[in-house]
C-alpha cells in the first residue's frame, strides 16, 4: 500500500466521486477503504468497521468468498477476454446460462442478455422492449412508466425513467415520453393516505388514469423496483405490485422490474418479483451476481418475449444492442461461483431472520429518538430510517446533523449509508445476529450525538 500520508494528501485531488460535489469530497475527503475481511472493512488508519451497506447493496456474501476469488483467478489464466458478439462465445457463459435459466425459472425467465453492470442492464431492458412492439407490429408504443421515488441508473435512459429529480434534473432534457406516477410511499404521499392497502389502490388507479391519458397504443413498457431501494426502501403493500402486473397485462405494455438490488436473495425471496409472487417480461440483475467482485450484470428474459424475437422472420428482431464486455468470461466465471455459493449458503433464509432483527431494532430506536420520523423495512436486509428535524411537520433533518451522525455511527463500529435525510441498511446477507447487534449499538451511539 502507498504511504497512508500520501493518500490522504491526494484524496480527491484527481478523482471525482459519483454522486458528489467535485468540491465537498475535497473539503471532506471520503473514507479511504484499504480492506475487507468477512462482514468488515478497515481503512487507511486501520479502523475497522461492520459494513452496513454491503458495499453499495451488492457484497451480498461479503469480502472473503474464497469460490468467487478462485473462480476469477482460473479464469484470468484460461481465457481472460473474448467477446460473444454475432460469430464467436465462451464455454462459461453458456454455462452460467443454462444456470440463470434454471435459477429463474419460477419468475418465468430463460434468456439472458449480458451486460457491465445495472444502468446497462435497465438500458438494454428499455430498448429491447421498443424492438419487441415493433417486431410485434405496434411501433407506436414507445412510452415508458415509471414511479417517482424510483432509482434505475444513471443512462440516459435510466435516468429518463428514474423517478427522482437529483438524478434528473442536471441532465435535462431527457429522454422524450417518460412519464412518472406514484409511488406507495406511506410517510409522505400526495394522497395523505397512510393506509398501505388503500394507499396502494390509489397509487394503481393514478396508473390507470395515467395509461388512459398517454394511451396504451403509445407505451411500451413500465419499469419497477419490487422494493424501491435508493429512494428510501419504500416498500409497497402486498396488493400493489402484482396489481402493475395486471395493469399492464391488460394493457398491452411489458413489465420490466428492475432487480439489480433485490435479486439474489436481498428481500428474503430469491427475486423481489418471487417475493410478490409475479412474473415480468424483462429482469434487470446486476450487484450481487458476481458480489461485487467483478462488474457484470444480465438482463433475463421472459420466454413469450424470447420467442417473439426468436421466431421472427423479417429482420426486425436483429439486435442492435450491446457491450464490449457482454458475457465477459471473467465476470461469467465469478457469477457461476456466486450463483452456487448464493445456494449452498441458502443467503435469502439469513436475510429474512437478519433483516426481521434489523426492522425491529430500528423501530426500538425511533421510540427513543424523535429524529426518527419513519422506519422502513420488513422485507429481508434493506431497511432505511427517515430522520427529521420536527415530527409534526416532517421537516427533513439538516444535512451537518446527519454526517454527525453517520460519522460517530462510523467511528463506533459500523459503516452506514447516507442518501438525503435518510439512512440506510443494506449489510452482506452473511452477516450474523451479533454483528446485526453491533449495527444498531453504533447508529444509536450516533442518533445520541444528535
């Protein structure tokens, strides 16, 4: 490692941080992360802390997967690149295929197209949805849907569909004929419906009402999060996602449900679609597929779509679409590894007691601390606590307040996400009861500093 002076004398000088002022990450450097062992992280000063946000939603299995690692090495000394556009594949990503399809068969999914991550992923999901209404004939349904509060990359097209204007708004003009309708958020909606079940039908019938105003004739697909994860783990009531699905059936428009987070065990269920019990035309994975250690991701595919495109004999189903490193066979290789650890180790059941223990410590803490203002959760390991400065009004909490928090939270031995006046939880799936322990201590050592 450089000497621990010099990083920290160049932290942020010739790099710029995602999703961050070029100017604050020099005047408050980032944390300089140096390794990880199992759950943990240690930094440049040797402080060594739970990783409560699983890296960024994705470390599922944590930092000493020896399989993953292994599997990565093997195959740098095999065959460390080719690529499988039209002519030419590799032995491993025909396997990790035929793997996937078996993984998603309940979720009604067989194909996979390769990507380098999850923006790829979702942008691969909304263009492959346009060509299959125009290889069905319907070139007029173009139109995407989508929820506000929701998070799907940073494309152009991802970002045209996400639902949150951080993303959005900087990069204005966007993609034409994105439209956004509510989300099921119960702590601050426009309906002031806090009712989960009656929330839910209103959100469903403002997407009807949307549907009617664009014109089904016009849409393409919508694209969902089965639990909205960057926006603040909303979690919609029971009723509400497999109603989208009904919704778009009768419609005509394909349901993308974007899983680059809740696939692979995150919720409790192997896919945030399973946990809902529906089944979309398109998945976007990514994140935990190869944990993290290797950039991939894979969009699956549903078999009606699949055989629209592979049955089609007029030439509007050629794919003009993809990526160097599509079906990468080092990511392949980490992915076959991660998808039979993923199994052997069962992850999901550990997410649902893990994530049950979480919810439940953080809604202790919101009874003694009024800078809580809601908690979210409930489904496997993703929770988020939103903090305000007023109850009553549900004024967001000031920024300076939360980095105290987040870095006395950090300095007492877990490392937790900030996004807006929200943190969130999302530690690997491996993580054990005790450390959950350890978890909630730090975040309450930093609520008490507030």
């Amino acid at each position: 490692m450089l000497d621990a002076n010099f990083l920290k004398e160049k932290n942020a000088r010739s790099v710029w941080h995602p999703m961050a002022h070029p100017a604050d990450s020099i005047n408050n450097p980032p944390k300089i992360v140096t390794g990880g062992q199992g759950v943990k992280i240690t930094d440049v000063d040797g402080h060594e802390v739970i990783d409560g946000v699983g890296g960024l939603w994705n470390v599922n299995l944590g930092y000493s997967c020896d399989p993953i690692k292994e599997a990565i090495k093997n195959q740098l000394d095999q065959l460390p690149y080719y690529s499988i556009f039209r002519g030419t594949s590799n032995d491993v990503i025909i396997e990790l295929s035929e793997e996937l399809r078996a993984f998603f068969k309940p979720d009604g999914l067989s194909r996979a197209f390769y990507t380098s991550g999850g923006s790829d992923s979702v942008e691969t999901a909304l263009r492959l949805s346009r060509q299959y209404h125009k290889v069905k004939g319907n070139s007029g349904k173009t139109k995407f849907l989508s929820l506000k509060y929701g998070y799907h990359g940073t494309h152009i097209g991802a970002a045209s569909v996400n639902g949150n204007a951080k993303f959005r708004t900087a990069y204005e003009p966007l993609l034409p004929g994105c439209h956004h309708t509510p989300s099921p958020y119960e702590y601050r909606n426009p309906f002031n419906e806090t009712d989960p079940a009656k929330l839910a039908q209103l959100c469903l019938n403002a997407l009807e009402a949307e549907i009617a105003f664009q014109g089904a004739s016009t849409i393409a697909a919508m694209i969902i999060e089965p639990i909205l994860g960057a926006g603040g783990v909303i979690v919609p009531h029971e009723s509400f996602v497999p109603g989208i699905r009904d919704i778009c059936t009768r419609n005509n428009i394909l349901l993308i449900t974007d899983e680059v987070i809740t696939a692979f065990g995150r919720t409790g269920a192997w896919s945030g679609s399973r946990l809902w019990g529906i089944k979309p035309d398109f998945m976007c994975t990514a994140k935990a597929i190869t944990n993290g250690y290797f950039p991939f991701g894979a969009v699956m595919i549903s078999d009606e779509v699949a055989e629209t495109f592979e049955n089609d004999t007029t030439g509007l189903a050629n794919i003009g679409h993809g990526y160097t490193y599509s079906g990468h066979p080092v990511g392949a290789a980490a992915a076959l590894a991660c998808l039979k650890e993923t199994q052997r180790l069962n992850v999901k059941d550990n997410a649902k007691a893990r994530g049950k223990q979480l919810h439940e410590g953080l809604l202790e803490l919101q009874k003694s601390f009024d800078v809580i203002g809601n908690i979210r959760g409930g489904h496997g390991l993703m929770c988020a606590a939103e903090l305000v400065s007023n109850r009553e009004t549900k004024k967001p909490i000031d920024k300076p307040t939360i980095a105290t928090i987040s870095k006395v939270a950090y300095e007492s031995g877990a490392m937790i996400r900030v996004s807006g006046n929200n943190i969130i939880l999302s530690p690997p799936l491996v993580i054990s009861e005790g450390e959950i322990t350890t978890v909630l201590a730090a975040l309450k050592a930093g609520l008490s500093s507030a």
